[in-house]
C-alpha cells in the first residue's frame, strides 16, 4: 500500500464499504464457542439466489464482502454471488472464513473467486483454536484439526503457484478458557510449519453455545497480545520480502502501517475488558453493516435486528434509515456498547482519521521499536 492511497483511504468519502454478508447459515460444525448456534442450519429461511441478486443490485458500492455463516463455502454459488458483488458493487475485497473441513471445496471456491474477479483480493481464514485434540474439542468435529492443515496447504500451494499477489492465508484464533494456555505453542506451530500471511488473535465475542467456554483473565490476555504483536511483525516482514506491499515503501513503514491497527486493535479490546471507553467513535451502520442468512439486516453483529430485506424491498439502506438502525447507531456513538469485535474495531479505525494518521502510526512505531523480530 503506497502513502497516498492509505491518505486516500483515510479520507474517502462515507458510506457502507464495509459489508458482513451471513451467505449461509448451513454448518457442518459445531463450535462450542458459536454466538450464532440458534440460526445454523435453517436453510429454509436463508436467502434465495433471486433474493440475493436483488440484494446486491440495490446495495451500492462496498468495498469489502467478509462472507460469514454457517460455513460459507457450503453455499453452493458462493463464486457467481462474489461475481456479482465484483460487477455490480465494485467490491474488490473478500474475506473467507473457514472450518477447514472440505478442502477440496474450499480451494475451488477460492480458485473460483480469483478467477471470476480478476481484480479482487481473497483473504483465505481459516478458523483453527488449538493443536491437535483441543481444535477437534472445541469444534467438536473429530479430525478437525488434520482436515485444516491440509486445506491450508491448498489454499498455500494455490497462492504460491497462481495468486501470490491476490490470495492470502491466514488463521484466526479465538481465545478462550479452553486454549490460552496453548496459544505459545499454537503460534510457534503455524510460524515454523506454514507459510502464512498472518495469524490474528479474537477476544470470544457474544454468548457462547457451551456456557462453559469463558475469557481468562485481562492479565492472560494482554500476555497473548504482546505474544500476537510479535508474531505479526514477523509475518508483516516476510511478506514484504514476498513483493505483496509493493517496493514504494521501506519495509520499516510498511510494518508500522501494517501492524499499527492490530495493535490499536489490541488496544481497544484491553481497554473494553478494563471497564473503558474506545477512544474513538464506532462506525457501526454509518460506514459498516451485516446482513444475516435469512436477510435480517443489524448495523452490527451483536446489537438486535433491524428489519428484514424482504420486507423492505431487497434495499438496505432504506432499512438502515429506520428509527430502529439509527437507535443502533446513535448507541454505538454513545459508546453504550462498546464490544472486542474485530471487524468493527478495524472498520472503525479506517474511519477516523486521528486515530489512522497519529495514533495508530504512534503506537505502532513504539510496538517495532520494542520488539525484535524472530529471525
């Protein structure tokens, strides 16, 4: 990323660029940690490839398509909806979580996307909690574990061999009471066994499946955090060396621009479990929304629904006008609930111009100045 499009970038003009599009709630998980557990697998009231089509025909530009579920490469057109969010809403980025579990399917769907939007990036996440026994446990699917690996492999050797530039692959672990303890050794795994584009740490969010499964202390999570910012360094330097940032920056700007908003991020979420306040004001609605698989539509993941598409004529920003989306968002900018939730956090910080040109390269510079780098 050049400096002038990060300025760019910081500044453009407002608006829902930022979209979390529920494609499907069919799983073929069962996390004990979901906070979606009592909308999985009612397909019969997802919505329809017709409903989609109209959906995105009168959504607008957006940016950023992060797909989410169920387990989104279940749905069977995933590639032709990407197609039309590329078409039609001049999206260029999409983000794919996945369980891991089908990885022949997977790698289709990702080879798919690349090949029917040519200009567009696929961030590739692969959801994996633990090593071995306690990913399978907490997804509570046995052999878990060894399906991800060898998807990540696909998704690697694809990347490696066809998209270097436009494919990343990268897992997301989600800590909690069940895994904390391991999460040195699960970084360390991934760093020394897989090429990856980045392994980014979540604060569970919402209220789990299994009531058991809870958050360690703010003291152990402040311990993987700083374990995390290390991890990223590294992985924001290698993939430097790989060309994807691009020769217009030093590689010391290009870390600071890179790692700054996961440690602004860090940040926030500390200061969410400490009892304070975010240092900036939420985007929720204004700049970012979620449309759930049955076409509920929230201004963000975990505040009440809003109304649904099909009562609406298919046209969400006639629903985020309504009394109920702008109560949403009037709380989200009194800071009443302000959350750990990553998307909304990153979303958020593109969004305030303070926090992307002063405060995040601040704590940023400081983090890469701290910190050496594994070699």
């Amino acid at each position: 990323m050049g400096v002038l499009k990060y300025i760019n970038q910081t500044f453009q003009k407002k608006g829902i660029d930022f979209l979390i599009f529920f494609i499907t709630s069919v799983c073929n998980a069962r996390c004990k940690h979901c906070f979606y557990a009592d909308s999985l697998n009612k397909a019969n009231e997802d919505l329809t490839d017709e409903e989609i089509t109209k959906t995105i025909k009168n959504l607008g530009p957006v940016k950023d398509i992060a797909y989410s579920g169920g387990e989104p490469s279940l749905r069977s057109n995933i590639v032709e909806i990407s197609k039309q969010f590329y078409d039609q809403c001049n999206t260029r980025s999409f983000s794919l979580p996945c369980n891991g579990l089908l990885p022949d399917r997977i790698k289709q769907v990702a080879e798919g996307i690349l090949e029917q939007c040519p200009e567009a990036k696929l961030l590739v996440n692969f959801s994996i909690d633990g090593l071995n026994e306690i990913h399978d446990r907490i997804r509570a699917v046995p052999g878990n574990f060894k399906k991800s690996l060898e998807s990540l492999k696909k998704i690697i050797e694809l990347r490696d061999t066809k998209y270097q530039k436009r494919l990343f692959a990268n897992v997301n672990t989600v800590i909690t009471n069940e895994n904390y303890k391991e999460m040195p050794d699960q970084l360390k795994f991934f760093r020394d066994n897989f090429d990856l584009d980045g392994h980014f740490i979540e604060v569970m969010r919402g209220d789990p499946k299994d009531s058991s499964m809870k958050l360690p202390s703010l003291e152990e999570i402040k311990k993987i955090h700083k374990l995390g910012l290390q991890n990223d360094l590294y992985y924001a330097n290698k993939k430097y060396d790989r060309g994807k940032f691009g020769a217009d920056l030093g590689r010391y700007l290009t870390t600071t621009l890179v790692v700054g908003a996961i440690n602004y991020l860090y940040y926030t979420q500390e200061r969410v479990l400490e009892g304070k306040k975010w240092e900036m004001t939420c985007k929720a609605g204004e700049t970012s929304a979620v449309i759930d698989a049955n076409g509920d539509v929230r201004v963000c993941e975990l505040l009440n629904r809003v109304a649904n598409l099909r009562n609406h004529d298919f046209n969400i920003h006639n629903i985020l006008k309504l009394p109920a989306a702008e109560k949403n968002m009037a709380m989200a900018k009194a800071h009443a609930c302000d959350c750990t939730h990553n998307c909304f956090i990153y979303n958020s910080i593109n969004h305030t111009p303070k926090v992307r040109m002063i405060d995040l390269p601040l704590k940023a510079i400081k983090a890469v100045s701290k910190w050496k780098l594994f070699q």
